[in-house]
C-alpha cells in the first residue's frame, strides 16, 4: 500500500503541549512514579508526558464536589441560563477547533479530517444544547377528574459520571456533557487512559466558559486514570447516572454494578455493524460507503463497518471494487493531509486484529486484500496495518465478534430473507444499512435490521449528532446526542393539579 512517513515523537509531543497551551492547559500536573499514567500517541508508540492518576481521595473529593454544586446552585439556576454556558464552550470549541483535533490525531490516531469532524460534532452538539435549554417540555394530559390537571414535569438528576472510550475521545463526552449541563446535572469525566490530553483541553475549555459565564467550577470534573477509577465512579451513591461507553466487555461490569445499587445507567458498547448490498443497488454508492465505513479510522469506529452481505449475483463485481480501492488506500502518519488510514491504537488492537484473520482464514475465509503490518521499519512500536477484505463461506464466530480493527467480513445470500437473518445473527445491534433501488427492500429492512440506527443508501458510520444515538441488545440499549435523549439525563415526574372544590378519586373509588 501507498504509505506516509512518521515524524518522531518528539515533534508530536511539542505539537501536543503547543495545541495543550492555547487550550489553556498550561501546567501539567507531574506526579510521583507511583501515581503515573503516561500519554502516549499510537503514531510512534512513544509516550508523551507523564500525568497524574487520579487517587481514591481525588474521585471522592470530585463527586462531593459535584454533589454540593448540584444541589446548592446548578439545579436550581434556570436552564436557558445553563445553556449559556455550553454556548460559550460552543465559541471555544469553533476557535480551537484544530487545536483540540491535533490532540485527537495525536492520542486516538485519527486522520486530520475526522478528527475535524469528531470536534464538529461538540460544536453542533452545543449548538442542539444551546436549544434544548429552552425545550426541557414536558406534557399536559387530559384527566379523568374533573377540575384537574395531570402533566409531567423534568427535573435535574444529579451527578452525572461520563466514562469514555478511547475511540471518539471528545465527541462522546460532549454528547454527554453538553446535554447534561443545559439538563442541570453536574458531570464528573473519566476518559480512557488512552486519550488523557485531549481530556485535558476539554475540560480547560469547558472551566473558561464556566468562569466567563459565571456558572460554578465544580459543575465539571476530570479524572484521569484506568478502569478502578471507573469503578468508583460506578459504585458512588451519589452518582445519580454512570453514563459509560465502551467494550462489550466493560458494559457487562459496569451494568451490573449500577444495578445493584438501583443506580442508573447508560450503555454504549461494541458494534458488529453490516450493510446488505442488493442486486438493485447502485454500486457505485455501495463501493463508496463501505470503503469509508469499513477502512476509515483504521476500523476504529463503534460504527465502523464489519460485515458485507451481498447478493451473490453482485457479490463478484462489488468486492472488486472495494479490493481496487482498498488498494489505493494510503496508510500512515494521521496528521498528514494525504492519509486515509492511521494507526491501531496499540500492540493488542494488532495482535487481535491478526488473531481475528488467522481464525477466519482456518474457517476457510479468503483474504481478497490487506492485512498485513506496515511501516514496520519507520515505527517499531507503532501498529499500522493494510486494512482488509475477507471473502467467508459462513458466518462463523469470529465474524459474529467485534474485532476493533479494520476487517470486513464479505458474505453472501441468495434471498432477502436470508440477509436479514445472517445481518441479525449477531449478538451485537448498533449500526446497519441496506444498498437497494428497491423501495420494499428498503422499507422490510427498516423494519427487520434490530439495530439501533438503520439506514438506506449510506453506510453504517459517521451519524449526524440530531438524531439519538446508540443501540440493542449486547450494544447496551443507551441513546445519547439528539432527539429527545436528554430525558436519560433528568427524572420524570407526574404531577396531578386539583384545582376544583371537590376530592373525587380515581377509577371512581369512594372513600369517607
Ligand atoms: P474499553 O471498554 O476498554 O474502555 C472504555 C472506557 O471504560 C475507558 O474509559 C475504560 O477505562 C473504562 N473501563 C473499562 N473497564 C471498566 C470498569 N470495569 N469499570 C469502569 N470503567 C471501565 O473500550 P475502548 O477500547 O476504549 O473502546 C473501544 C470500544 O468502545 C469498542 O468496543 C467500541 O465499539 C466501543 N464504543 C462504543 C460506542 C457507542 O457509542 N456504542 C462509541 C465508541 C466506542
């Protein structure tokens, strides 16, 4: 494959701690070697900086404090007023928008366009918030009793811990925090381990708008460190929503954690993402849209397409084409303009990624293209890989896993009724979409995918922050981002007004 050079981790990490300092992330606490946890850039390997891990005492202190700001100011300050600070995060987020997408190029190795777009969607996601601070409605329902009213009214829930995934290191914070904030939570963050700075440069971000709008510091915390600390902000009574996206993997600890102490959660796990491609589809659109969804972000997407189920009578022609474009594919450095694909994040992305083609081909897959490691000279500790197609007789068990790396699985079916039933046959249900000219093809499958988000014509990732955002089964069933997600993010509660002389009861009960 057509490759670009890596630059040395040094240039990388003058260009973190620069785009760190317009930020206004200007001292980075050191810590003790005991207490390390180091920032690292998947485009070398090498690490960054070394950062402080948060304590026991410090995820204590950060709840109590949000708690008291919760209860003694941000619940009860009126929620358009909450919006106008998630619209000055807005205006910080458009002025440092490529500083903050340097950051994500740097620690998640994306390439400089999605990582543009993934603080595109902070920016629209403020923008949806900004809105929703003066939409928080709730609904007049007509009452049986005379002289009453019955509504629903939305109330500010409490502490909401953000715990993120290495993937989209600021998109889904934002998602999160933008909503919660105009809702009147107070948000405590973990990111991943893997994404500290970026996490950084948000959250100073978000401090200057809060001291420029006059809102409370404590309305938003950071803390840095691994799963433990997520655990603790899991275990907290006083954490009102754990709000996690992650691993498959993670969800099924963090899941029932929560609910053992009748917490609430929000899932939002792995992906195992198809699109079915029909005899009638525009091929050209087809080639393009899996291209993108299945190579983009180096397969890294929870959205990130994985499965190709084509109609046998297309299935030659269309992998062809992807083949030829897979083949064009330029991998490398993810800060120059002309890379397509960066970096895996890491040695165990590569090493299952390799697990994952060796399993597949011993189920009698065909590697049409891809797969192997590149720049292996230029970075040693780095993992760049030739994304790859897979040509599989069945639907065997390593296809029916999410395997974070860029593979797609090409499958075929003879009738419509056989696609959905091989896209359906995983355990996972985030993202789908179906390449038809058909209008009762598309319409079944909108109808039959059981994924959270189904689309027709377009491929599996890169969804538009209006609409809700998550997905079934072992995905978790969480919503975020738009639509009326943000009910996740407040209590409901029913309220019945007698504004008449009498006390009538319901279902007509007579009582004294
Ligand atoms: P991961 O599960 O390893 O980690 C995610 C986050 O959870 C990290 O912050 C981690 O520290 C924390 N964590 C891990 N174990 C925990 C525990 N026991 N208690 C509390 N916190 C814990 O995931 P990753 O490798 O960073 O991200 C990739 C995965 O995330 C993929 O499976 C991808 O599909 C998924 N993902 C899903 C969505 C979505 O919206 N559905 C979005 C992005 C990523």
């Amino acid at each position: 494959s057509p490759t670009s050079a890596i630059p040395p981790t040094d240039e990388i990490g003058d260009r973190a701690e620069a785009a760190l300092a317009r930020c206004g992330v200007d001292h980075l606490t050191e810590a003790g070697a005991a207490g390390r946890l180091y920032a690292r850039t998947p485009i070398t390997g090498g690490a960054l900086l070394a950062l402080a891990h948060a304590t026991e005492r410090d995820v204590d202190h950060a709840i109590t404090a949000a708690h008291e700001t919760f209860q003694t100011t941000w619940r009860d300050t009126p929620a358009p007023e909450r919006g106008a600070l998630v619209r000055r995060l807005g205006d910080l987020l458009r002025e440092h928008k490529y500083d903050l997408a340097d950051l994500v190029s740097i620690e998640a190795g994306k390439i400089r366009s999605e990582a543009a777009g993934e603080v595109q969607e902070m920016i629209d996601i403020c923008d949806f918030a900004l809105g929703l601070s003066r939409q928080l409605y709730g609904r007049t329902i007509a009452s049986e009793r005379p002289g009453h009213r019955l509504m629903e009214t939305w109330h500010p829930l409490g502490v909401v811990s953000v715990v993120t995934a290495f993937n989209f290191p600021v998109a889904v914070w934002s998602w999160n925090t933008a909503v919660a904030l105009v809702c009147g939570d107070t948000v405590v963050w973990k990111p991943s381990e893997m994404t500290p700075l970026t996490a950084l440069a948000c959250d100073a971000l978000l401090s200057r708008a809060a001291a420029e709008t006059g809102a409370p510091a404590n309305v938003h915390q950071v803390l840095l460190g691994g799963p433990d600390v997520g655990e603790r902000l899991v275990d907290d009574p006083r954490v009102a929503l754990v709000s996690a996206t992650g691993s498959v993997r993670m969800g099924r600890t963090v899941g029932p954690r929560v609910a053992a102490r009748l917490g609430r959660c929000l899932l939002e796990l792995g992906g195992n993402n198809a699109a079915v491609v029909a005899p009638s589809a525009d091929l050209d659109l087809a080639v393009r849209g899996t291209v993108f969804a299945a190579a983009g972000t180096a397969g890294q997407r929870c959205t990130s397409l994985r499965r190709l189920i084509v109609h046998e009578d297309v299935a030659e022609t269309i992998t062809d084409r992807i083949v030829a474009a897979y083949e064009q594919l330029r991998v490398g450095d993810p800060l120059n303009e002309d890379t397509l694909v960066g970096p895996l994040v890491g040695e165990r992305a590569y090493t299952a990624m390799r697990e994952a083609l060796a399993q597949a081909t011993a189920d009698g897959g065909a590697v049409l293209v891809g797969g192997n490691r590149c720049l292996e000279q230029e970075a040693p500790d780095a993992y760049y890989v030739e994304p790859a197609v897979v040509r599989m007789p069945v639907q065997s068990a390593i296809v029916r896993e999410e395997t974070f790396a860029p593979i797609l699985y090409v499958l075929t079916y003879r009738t419509f009724d056989e696609a959905i039933e091989l896209h359906n046959g995983v355990s996972q249900g985030l993202s789908s979409a179906v390449f038809t000219r058909d209008q009762r093809e598309a319409e079944r499958f909108l109808a039959m995918s059981d994924c959270g988000i189904v689309n027709v014509n377009i491929g599996t990732s890169g969804a538009e922050i209006g609409g809700a955002f998550g997905g079934e089964k072992d995905t978790g069933g969480g919503r975020e981002s738009g639509s009326d997600a943000w009910k996740a993010y407040m209590r409901r509660a029913t309220n019945t007004v007698n504004y008449s002389d009498e006390l009538p009861l319901a279902q007509g009960v007579r009582f004294l």
